[in-house]
C-alpha cells in the first residue's frame, strides 16, 4: 500500500512530462520558419520571378513568372513572417515580391486562381499596412476576376481555355476555385460593387449543391452546360480517380466554406465546412498527414515494396490548409465538442507537421518536406512547395493568436 501513492506521483510526472513534448511551442516553430526564409532570401534577388518548389536533392526554390497560379504565396508568406518579427528587412522583401504582380492585371484574365494570386499577397499587404495602392490592386483584381461569373450556371468559370475531359467549350468549376471567394468578399466590403458578394455567395451554393458525394467527399471539378446550366459531370484533374478524395481539392473545400460562413453567416456553408472536414479527419492516417489521394491503391500484401499506400506519396500542404481552415472552423462553431475536435484535430496536424518528419532543418530552405503537386502528370511528387510553407505559417499564427485569447 505504501508504494501506491510513489507510482501514482511517477505516472503523474511521466504523464505530464509527455504532455510537455507532444505540446507545440508556436513560438518555436515560427522563430524555425524565419530562420529558413531568412537562409533563402540572399538568393531571391530577382522580384519578377517568384519562388514555387524545391525539388529533391536541392536547397534552394525554383522560381516561376509572375502569372503562374502560385505567384502569391512566397509575398504572403514573407507578409506573415513580416506580421511576426516586424523586421523592416522581411517587409521591404515582401512588397518588392507583391509590387511586381501588378502586370498580371495588365492581360486578359488567365483564370480563377486571381484570389490566390492577389490575396494571398496583396491581401495581407494591406492587412498589415493600409497601403491604399494595394487596395486599388485588389480591387481591379476582384473586377477582373468577377468577368469569369455565369449567371447561367451560377459560378466562376475557372479554366476558359481547353483542359483535356472538360468538354470544352463547356463550363468547368474546380473546389480551388472556392479559395479565390475571399477576393471577391472582401472588394465587395472595402469599396467595391455589391455584385461580387452575390458572385461569390451563389459560387459557393452552386458548388455546395453539386461538388459533393453523399458522404461529403467531394469531386475536383465539375462540368457544366454553359447555356443551361446543367450539371453534365463530376470528374477529378489532380486526383487518383473521378470518384476519389484528392487530398488537397478537400482541403480547399473545407477551408473555403469555413471562409464562406464567415464572410456571409449563411448556416448551409457551415455545415458543409464541418462535414467535408469531419470525413478529411476520419480517413487520416496515424500521423494526421494525408496521403496525396484518399483512396490511392493500398498494398495488398503487407510488407511487399510497392508505391502505393502506406508508401504513397503524403500531401503535407493538403494537411497546412486544412490545420489552418480547422482552427477558424473552432472558433464558428456553436457546438462544444466540435470546437474542443477541431482545435485538437489542428493542433495534432501542427504538430505532426512539425516534426523532424515533416519540418526541412537542413534538407533544404523551405519551411515543409513532403508535399504532393500533380501526382497523375507525374509532377512535384514529394517535393517542398510554397501552399504548404504559407498555409503552414498561417495556421501558427493563428494558433498563436488563440493561444492568447485573441480573435482571428
Ligand atoms: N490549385 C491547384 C492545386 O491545388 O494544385
């Protein structure tokens, strides 16, 4: 009897030395994430071409031109490690990266990916600095992007060129497009038309009514009669099938329906954010990182050296987006124990993420290994890439501001 109560004070101090490792330090892992920028930067000089991936075997990000659809995420992320540090040196890098975008506006519309582009960088820019040249960016982007609405069809077309299964000249509508949203809510907030708030509220109903499978997985893209607006079909472009959950065409849905409930109170996109994230959650792996499709091939024989999973390919970006979408999704919940899952089931996907699994150290410059691109075009398979490092580093900070009882 004398020894019970010395056991219950070990398990005790075990117990709570456990929980004391498996707590993340944000401020560590923040301080890491500037310290990678900062071993990068002497070698971004050129602020026409913007960091996209590093493939493996280098150190160093290969740049793409201003027009790719990734162009925003190096300037955001340098906004947010600017929103951090307050280090003037991280805030002249960011604007001289945000600055040279602007020529995107200058030629027709490309495509939906606009909101990624402008704001993920122009965006935060003017989040952090009222900067009044980067809301007039903003808003000519808004504009700009609104000309691809049909009202036919009661969303964004997000390709207008031929991609092969799309039946163009039909419509096309792909689940990223949800993320570009938040360009078209806030204009319609700061000084812009009205419209675009009915553009985007109708985008995201008409893809809450025809994205999803009745297990709320959700389908990539989805084709459209242009002149009807009639559904013709849902197929996958980045995924292992058309029936499948792409990893990360899942994480846009459940971050851009939690950014939709936000801006407009509508309960539908409420609920639609809690079921596409209750069934991302059930199907993780161990290690709360997606593998890059949900339903990739499985091994058969367990043991046996193959490509497929448990070896597949993971998608940590896929995991960035929805940590961060997950900890806005538990603070707009009314329902305890969703609040209480969301925040822990975001909490254990920072913390997987930041593991020496997962975090670059000395393999290379970013802040992420790990991140799966376009499996089926056999492109930037488990490779580091800049979604993963800037939704990364902006679920940090919002973890960092819930940790200290401040609002998103
Ligand atoms: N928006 C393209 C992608 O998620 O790969």
């Amino acid at each position: 009897m004398r020894f019970i109560p010395i056991y219950c004070f070990i398990l005790l101090i075990s117990s709570q030395a456990l929980a004391q490792k498996l707590t993340l330090n944000v401020g560590n892992q923040l301080d890491y994430c500037v310290a990678q920028l900062k071993k990068e930067l002497p070698q971004q000089t050129d602020y026409t071409k913007e960091p996209r991936r590093i493939p493996a075997g280098q150190k160093s990000w290969n740049t793409v031109s201003v027009t790719d659809w990734t162009s925003g995420f190096w300037p955001g992320t340098l906004w947010y490690s600017y929103e951090y540090t307050k280090d003037p040196a991280l805030k002249a890098k960011a604007e001289g990266f945000t600055k040279s975008l602007a020529t995107v506006l200058d030629k027709p519309v490309l495509d939906h990916d606009l909101g990624f582009q402008f704001y993920c960088s122009y965006g935060n820019g003017y989040r952090l600095t009222q900067n009044p040249a980067y809301k007039k960016t903003l808003l000519r982007a808004a504009d700009s992007l609104a000309t691809l609405f049909n009202p036919n069809v009661g969303t964004i077309l997000s390709w207008p060129r031929p991609v092969p299964n799309m039946e163009w000249p039909q419509h096309n509508t792909i689940m990223d497009n949800m993320i570009n949203l938040e360009l078209l809510f806030w204009a319609s907030k700061n000084g812009g038309s009205k419209k675009l708030y009915d553009i985007a509220v109708s985008h995201a109903m008409t893809t809450m009514k025809n994205h999803f499978r009745p297990d709320w997985t959700s389908y990539h893209v989805v084709v459209y009669d242009r002149k009807t607006g009639r559904k013709i079909k849902g197929v996958t472009h980045q995924g292992y099938s058309d029936e499948s959950m792409w990893a990360r065409g899942q994480a846009w849905a459940i971050y851009g329906f939690t950014m939709s409930y936000r801006e407009s109170g509508k309960k539908e996109f409420l609920e639609t954010a809690q079921k596409t994230a209750d069934v991302f959650i059930k199907n993780l792996p161990a290690d709360h990182i997606p593998y890059w499709d949900f339903n990739a091939p499985g091994v058969d024989s367990p043991g046996v050296d193959s490509p497929d999973i448990p070896n597949a390919p993971r998608d940590a970006s896929a995991a960035a987006v929805v940590s961060s979408a997950l900890l806005e999704l538990s603070t707009l919940t009314k329902d305890k124990s969703l609040q209480t899952k969301y925040r822990a089931e975001a909490e254990a996907m920072l913390t997987s993420l930041s593991s020496a699994s997962y975090q670059s150290h000395d393999v290379n410059n970013a802040f992420l290994l790990h991140s799966t691109g376009h499996k089926p075009n056999n492109s930037e398979i488990d490779v580091s890439i800049n979604y993963a490092d800037y939704y990364y580093i902006e679920a940090l900070l919002r973890l960092k501001r819930l940790q200290e009882g401040k609002r998103l």
